[in-house]
C-alpha cells in the first residue's frame, strides 16, 4: 500500500501548481508504514476551542432540496488518473488521483449529473479536495469502472440535521453539529472518500486510525474543504462526517471547525450502507 508525504510536504506541493498536481487521496491523514497507523486530522474534528451558539431561527421560507434518485460514481482502474478540465487530452491538467487513497480506499468519485456527457471516451466528474468546491473536471472512461448507488445524504444548515436517503426516501434522520463561527460547514454537492474507524474496530472491512474523542466512533472524509480554513492541523481542511462523544444535549449547535458531528450510533449505520463510497452528500443552506 502507498505511503503518503507528510502534511507539510504536501502543503508545500499544493502551493507550487495547480496545473499538476499530485492529491493522495484523502490528503488528511499520515499512513505510518508498518504500523496501521492512521492520524485522522478532519477539520470539524480536534480539540481546538470553538464558540458554542445555539442554532439561529430558520428562515420563515424555504425551498425543497432536489431529492438525487440514484447517482453514477467512477472509481479508478489505473495506477495514476487524470483529471482534466475538459475532455481533450491536450486540455490543462487538474489532478492525478493515485488508485488507493491514503486511508487504503479505492480512490471514487462523483459523475457529475449537471453536466451533459462529452465526447465519446469522457466521464464528467467532481474534482475531490479542489478550491472552489465543486470544481468541474473530466477523466477517460477507460480509466475507470462505472457503477451505481442509490443513496444520498443531505445536511439542512439551519435545521441541523442530516437525512439519509435511499431512492429518494428518507430512511434515516438525525440531529447534527455544524461549524462554528469563522469555520462554517460549507454549502454545496460532495461525496463520500474516505471511511475511517476510530481508535477500535467497529464496521468490519474499513481501517482502523487513532482519532481523538471529537471524531467518535467512526469519521468519513468528503470530497469538500472548509471554505474558511487555508488548512487544519497542517493539512488541507477537508470536511467529514464523523461520530461524537458529546452529550446529545450539544446537537443543534454549531461547535465543529466545519465537519458534520453525528451520534455515534447514526453515523456506524451510515458507514454500514452498500455501497458507500462515491455517495452524494448535498450540503444545503435551508
């Protein structure tokens, strides 16, 4: 399995060009060879003091999210995939995606369904852990194997609650903590990268890592990044979903650097759906 930079290594890269260059999966943790010992740093995790408000009032009108019945996902059949920002060879170079992802996952991303289909041999996708979020990219369907999941997870902002849905029904729902002033939890459509148990073994089938207690239970890392944070913990601030040891009394309010925190209880059902990797996560402000 691969081993990736040190963070600050990878720091380093991101800020020497964009036109190439080289994401590590998940980019968040530091895989320390020999040992499984993965070091979760999400940034709606961590110790770091945050302001405890409670939730504002929602807005007295509100719009319906678009319920995604069923979602196309890639994931890569080659050792390096490109992502490019049109579909042409010749086009500028967005991302290489290594095949397993530092946290040991088959490196998956998101068809983007906004976008019609491009030239015969071109799959419109997400780019994972790209500024702004939602970067549109391309990749050769050669490259990769195609299949399908029929779930989605969408988080309502100003009701603090997550809902997994399954064909468009809702089949789960929870109350969540969100981001803290100065490190809000981010709007938009990502999906999900990277599954993590942590510091025990509690969904067979994924790694283990050591996590601090904020994480909980278990941590999914998203394709998303804090809109707020330059970096967390010396590495990119991606967004995850993640467990907590809080009291339930704390759901409702906005205490995270940006993650989504859960029950543990709700996010090891969400971790346990098949497939996993890939799934839609709509981020909405309503």
């Amino acid at each position: 399995m691969p081993t990736p930079d040190p963070p600050g290594g990878r720091a380093a890269r991101r800020a020497q060009s964009r036109r190439l260059r080289v994401k590590v999966g998940a980019a968040v943790a530091v895989l320390v060879a020999g040992g499984v010992g993965l070091t979760l740093a999400l940034s709606g995790g961590g110790d770091d003091p945050v302001q405890r408000r409670a939730a504002p009032e929602p807005p007295t009108t509100t719009t319906a999210a678009p319920a995604l019945v069923g979602a196309s996902v890639v994931t890569t059949a080659v050792e390096s995939l490109e992502v490019f920002a049109e579909p042409s060879d010749t086009a500028e170079k967005l991302a290489t995606l290594t095949a397993i992802t530092a946290y040991r996952s088959p490196t998956t991303l998101l068809v983007d369904p906004t976008r019609p289909l491009g030239p015969a041999g071109w799959v419109p996708v997400t780019v994972p852990f790209e500024k702004p979020n939602g970067t549109p990219g391309w990749v050769k369907a050669d490259q990769v194997t195609m299949s399908q999941t029929p779930y989605e997870i969408v988080v309502h902002l100003w009701g603090h609650t997550l809902e997994l849905l399954r064909d468009g029904e809702v089949v789960l729902s929870t109350k969540v903590i969100l981001g803290a002033a100065g490190s809000v939890t981010p709007t938009g459509r990502f999906y999900l990268t990277d599954p993590l148990n942590c510091n025990k073994e509690s969904v067979l089938g994924y790694p283990t890592g050591s996590c601090s207690g904020a994480y909980g239970a278990f941590a999914i890392g998203t394709s998303g990044l804090s809109e707020q944070l330059d970096s967390f913990q010396g590495t990119i601030p991606q967004i995850a979903l993640h467990g907590t040891d809080l009291p339930a009394s704390e759901l409702g309010k906005n205490l995270s650097n940006g993650c989504i925190r859960m029950p543990n209880d709700i996010i090891l059902q969400i971790a346990a759906i098949t497939p996993l990797l890939g799934t839609p996560v709509t981020i909405a402000p309503f």
